[in-house]
C-alpha cells in the first residue's frame, strides 16, 4: 500500500487497495479541473493451473458529460484504452 505510478507520463494513480489477486488505484484531484473520483480495480482470479481470468472494474462520476451520447462516447473511449492494454498483457504473459 501507498506507492503512486505514473502511466504514460501523464497519469498519476495512487494505490488505494491490495490482495494476493487484485489491486486498485485511484487518480487524484487535480486543481482546475472536474474530480471524476476515478477508482480501477484490476483482479486476475485463476481458472485453472495455466489460465486465470482478468476481471477491470472501473468507477468514476461521469456528472460532466453533456448528456448519454457524451457519456457513450467517454466509456467507448475508456473500454478501447483499457481492452488494448489488456490485450497487450495477454500477449507478455503468453510469449
């Protein structure tokens, strides 16, 4: 508990939960714009004795999209960004 990264040097997230299977952050305020009080939740819950299951859970206060087109466009976004990096994952652990 207590680190803090920076992902893509744009990004800073802070450790905010821990298990022997998952971990979660969150990104802090930052002055001068809206707190969408982000919290990503990552779990790798095992199958079987080769495979597990990657589980992402992400909360957030989308209260500043305009309106449902806005916040469909926002969660395409987010899903896109975080199934890439998903599917890069996969790839490390299996090669």
């Amino acid at each position: 508990m207590g680190s803090v990264r920076v992902v893509a040097n744009r990004v800073t997230e802070v450790l905010v939960a821990k298990t022997e299977l998952s971990y979660g952050y969150t990104q802090p305020a930052v002055e001068g714009t809206f707190n969408n009080l982000y919290h990503g939740f990552l779990e790798a819950r095992p199958i079987d004795a080769k495979s597990s299951k990657v589980i992402y859970t992400l909360v957030l206060d989308m209260s500043d999209q305009a309106d449902q087109a806005a916040k469909d466009a926002f969660i395409a976004g987010r899903r896109k960004s975080i199934e890439g990096a998903l599917a890069n994952l996969k790839k490390v652990v299996e090669d």
